[in-house]
C-alpha cells in the first residue's frame, strides 16, 4: 500500500491531488471586502490573503521528500492528506503530521518540558544560577494543565485554511440571523481541529468533561492565529477574526455545543455565540479594567435560577496584554475544598448565601437571585460556587448569610482561593479551557493603553453534549472511572 500511494503523489497524471493554484485562488468577494477592515493599522496593502496568496502549495513529490513519516501518516484515514478532492486538507497538513506527536505537554504540578529528558546537548548551570532561575521561575501551576504545541507540527495550518475558504458563509456566519450557516461553520472548524490537533492534545479535550482525574482548565500555547490582526476595539464592532473564530468553534465542538445566550451580546457581528472581550472603560460592569474581577463561576443556575449555566468556556488571546498585567485566575474547587476546614465546609453545605446589591444614594438594599449553598455535590468532587458581581457607580454588591459561621466561611474562601489561583497570562495564540463545574475564575486589574495594541480575547460557551457523571448529578461517586463508559 505504502508502494502504491508513493507512485501516485509522484505521479504527474493524478488528477486529485492538490494542484499548486490551490493556495493562489482568488478570495471570496466578501472576503475581498472585508480584507480592509483586518488590514486596518497593519501597515500594508495586500491584506492576509495576498500574503498567502504568494506561497506556493508543494507538489507530491516535494512532500515525499518530507520522509516516510509522512507518508505514513497520509494513508491513514483520519488525516487522507493528499487522496482527497481539491479544498478538504492542503498538503500543508502533511508536511507538519510527522511532527504532531511531539507536542510539549507542562503538567500540573509544575512545569516539566517533556522533551528536555532526551536532550544530549544540555548545559550545565552553576548552584548560584540555578537559585536565581528558582527565584524568578512561576510558581508550579496546580489547577491549570498547560500544553506547549510543537510550532512544527502546526506549521502550514493559516496556508491551508485559506485555500479552502470559498464561500461567504465561512467566515459571515451569525448565529442570530443565519442558524444553518453558523452550525455549518462550526461543523467545518470541528473537522479543522480534529485534523490539526496533535493526538495527545485531542485526548486531553476529550476526557476534559467526563474524567474525574482531568484538570479543571487547560492552558493550550501555540495555536496559528490570524495572520493580521486589527487594532483591539475599543466597543463592538465588525471585526471578524475567521481563525480564531475557527480553533475556538472547533475545540468548543470537540468538548460539546458551542453556545451563546439570546440577548447577550447578539447584536455583534457574530450574533452572540463569540463574544469579545477588550478593554471597555466607559461601559461598566465587567468591561472596567482597572478593577479585579473576583472569583465566581459563569451564570451559575444556583444564583441564576436559569437553565443556561455552561460546563465550560473557552478563551482565546487574539492579542495578550503587552504589559502582563491582565492575569487569568483559575482555583480547583478541589484543592479549595482541601484547605477550608470541615467545620468552614460543614457551614457552607448547612446554610445558604444570599447576594445583596446596595445602593449609594439612600443605602436600599436589593436581593440578587435566589439564596444558594456555596457547596453542593460529593466531598471527593464538590462544586463550589462563589459569585461577584462588579461595584458600579451607583451600587456595591455583598454576600450574606444568617448564619454568622457560613458567612465567615465564604469569606475564608474567597481569600482562599485568591492564596491558591493559578495566574494564566494569555497571549496571541493561546487558548484556556475552564470546566465551570469544578473552578472559579476571576481577573487582575489591568491598565489598558486604548491604543489598539491592549488585550483582546474571544470567548465562548460549551454545553457538554449530554454527558454527565454521576458524581455531577449528586449520585455517587464510584459507578464510572474513565475510560470506563458503562453505567450502571
């Protein structure tokens, strides 16, 4: 077989692989629109289809020459790179296969390169150098896995996204107006992912909501983005992003349904299922940069008293903060659960909490949602659930309890969680996963410049496809162990 696909990629009379006008195809006309909203500020013309428009696609043999890696790889199934009609995979895809399995994986706790181990040529650092690394090394990380994907591997993925957009529905999608286009597109980025996504990587996200053993976030570096990205918006525009808007449909899709909610944020350009996220210091709320955001969950039913509450959200950095400052906090409800005392857990299973807004002028005080239990589920994988609502300029927020012990408690927690926190500085190109069920998240203060270079993440939210273990349903915990899919 290996014979028999050699002698058809060198083949000059084989129709179906991809010929070299591939890549060098004209755009879509609203794509050719669009180029001078993703060119603005970039500094030149020819807008990121004319900068792939002048690399060539590489014949079969060319690819051959590549090695019998990537041969290999091509006869299987799951990545057909070259017996395909022409647009399904560019054979920049095989060129970079060989190399997917050496993805870099930095487990919690703390941060090992994998592929260090097998490095003969290391240098040797005195004690006094290694002390000064250890001084100035991150903390390990303990509720967030970080992935390094190996640029290798992912080498030649913008190359082929482009030679296979072709109609307006790819990247025009909206969710609000045109549902059929919109889940068409995100079919589309779900076959992107699984075809470019190492394979240790892709088993990561697969057990993400289903293994009690998993991480409650993943911290994936190295995703190609866009090319050229426009200057961060300062209020919601028409920007479109189609890679990024593609890995982040795509892996929501691998965890379970990508989503939004009506109403929110469905007047964008995307009609509310991608939501950006940028400095906004005039709105308020949750858009003010300069104040932490303290930890909570994402619309959480018991607060709420919706049916909307996602499993997870994905955030992708189309651009980090240039200054470092924005972090990412991420805290296990399991490692909190850990240092809260049993009696500080006791109180907050016995008595609710119950969130008050205040009002500046006269001191009114307004319920907010229903009273709900800081601490639910099973005590080897409990669900904590602290809430927050941003100061604004004519209420502050508190949470209360009638019981003095639960109402201490929380507050341990909260500072808990502040001591314990993963910080995760997102940059361009990196993705973080959270399970909404088993952490809660939050932010640092940040100074934005308002110059369009500040911070600019896309979000959005999963539903995790029906699947729940039981330990998430209040049942009990021992029934299923992943791998195990049988239920009693």
């Amino acid at each position: 077989n290996s014979h028999l696909l050699l002698m058809l990629l060198v083949s000059p009379g084989v129709s179906h692989v991809v010929p070299r006008s591939a890549s060098t195809a004209p755009p879509p006309p609203a794509l050719q629109r669009r180029n001078s909203v993703w060119r603005q500020g970039a500094g030149r013309r020819e807008g990121f289809w004319g900068t792939f428009s002048s690399h060539k696609v590489s014949s079969g043999l060319q690819v051959v020459q590549a090695g019998a890696a990537a041969l290999a790889c091509c006869a299987c199934r799951r990545c057909a790179g070259f017996l395909r009609p022409a647009g399904e995979l560019g054979p920049a895809r095989a060129r970079a296969r060989s190399a997917s399995s050496r993805t870099v994986v930095f487990s919690h706790p703390g941060d090992v390169d994998n592929n260090n181990s097998n490095n003969n040529n290391t240098t040797t650092t005195s004690t006094a150098d290694a002390s000064a690394e250890q001084s100035t090394a991150p903390p390990p990380l303990r509720s967030v896995r970080r992935i390094r994907l190996d640029e290798t591997a992912m080498r030649g993925f913008q190359e082929d996204f482009f030679a296979c957009v072709r109609s307006d529905e790819e990247f025009l999608w909206n969710a609000l107006t045109q549902p059929a286009a919109t889940e068409r597109a995100v079919s589309r980025s779900f076959k992107r992912v699984v075809q470019w996504m190492p394979q240790d990587t892709l088993d990561e996200l697969l057990r993400f909501f289903v293994d009690p053993a998993a991480p409650c976030a993943l911290w994936i570096s190295g995703l190609p983005i866009d090319p050229e990205i426009p200057p961060t918006p300062a209020l919601p525009g028409e920007f479109r992003l189609p890679i990024c808007e593609a890995w982040l449909l795509g892996v929501a899709r691998v965890l379970g349904v990508p989503y939004g909610m009506l109403g929110f944020y469905t007047g964008n350009a995307r009609g509310g299922l991608i939501r950006d996220l940028s400095p906004k210091p005039g709105l308020g709320g949750i858009n003010q940069p300069h104040i932490r955001l303290n930890f909570h969950r994402d619309v959480p039913a018991c607060v709420t008293g919706s049916d909307s509450e996602p499993d997870g959200f994905l955030l992708l950095a189309a651009r980090g903060d240039p200054g470092h400052q924005a972090q990412t906090l991420v805290c296990a409800s399991a490692l909190l659960a850990s240092r809260l005392s049993p009696a500080e857990l006791a109180a907050l299973r016995r008595s609710p909490v119950q969130t008050e807004c205040v009002r500046h002028a006269g001191g009114q005080v307004t319920p907010y949602g229903p009273p709900f239990y800081s601490v639910q589920g099973s005590e080897l994988d409990p669900q904590i659930t602290l809430f927050y609502i941003p100061d604004h300029k004519d209420f502050s927020y508190r949470i209360v309890s009638a019981d003095p012990e639960t109402q201490t408690a929380y507050g341990h927690a909260v500072d808990l969680a502040s001591e314990l926190c993963d910080e995760v500085d997102l940059q361009a190109g990196d993705m973080l996963v959270i399970n909404n069920a088993r952490c809660n998240h939050g932010r640092t203060p940040f100074a934005p410049q308002l110059d369009g270079t500040d911070r600019w993440l896309l979000k959005t939210f999963v539903r995790a496809a029906g699947w729940r273990r039981p330990s998430q349903l209040g049942g009990a915990e021992g029934p299923l162990r992943w791998p195990n899919l049988l239920l009693k």
